[in-house]
C-alpha cells in the first residue's frame, strides 16, 4: 500500500509542481517547501490532492510539516488515513 501512494504522490507532484519533470523530484524525505517545489498555495492544491484522490479528510491540525512537507510524510499520513478509515467504516 505505501508503494502505490508513493507513486501516485509523486507523479502527482511532479506532473503539477515540476510540469511533468519527474527527474527534478526530491528524496522523499527532503523538504518540498525547501526545495521551492511546493509553496502555502501549492500546500492547499496538495490537501484537496488528498481528500479528493485519497478519500481522507485533512484536518487543520494534521497540516504540520510532518505530515505535509516531504513525499515520505505525505505517504506516512496518508496511509495512516486510509487504514483508519477503512478500520472505522
């Protein structure tokens, strides 16, 4: 399950972020903010990404650089989501 959010985070930034230059994308625990692949809007086109591609809801609290600011971040929080939404309903 991580692989594949991984992958589908990864094209996902690459393909908005660096208009399609995947080679450009970072390790995936290095700082998207830092790299100046994502900036505060990008932060919010990458929140609805999730909810609407994932199926989870990000809530305010949870949009800390933990869990936002990197693709493994990104992978861990999202996995995280989708299994406890799945173990809820």
């Amino acid at each position: 399950m991580h692989d594949q959010i991984r992958n589908e985070l990864r094209e996902f930034i690459g393909d908005n972020y660096l208009f399609g230059d995947h080679d450009r994308l970072p390790d995936d625990e290095a700082s998207l903010l830092e790299e100046g692949i994502v900036d505060s809007t990008g932060v919010l086109e990458l929140i609805e990404f999730l909810e609407d591609h994932f199926g989870i809801v990000v809530g305010e609290s949870e949009t800390v650089f933990e869990n936002l600011g990197s693709v493994g971040g990104l992978t861990r929080f999202v996995a995280s989501k989708t299994l406890a939404e799945q173990t809820v309903g």
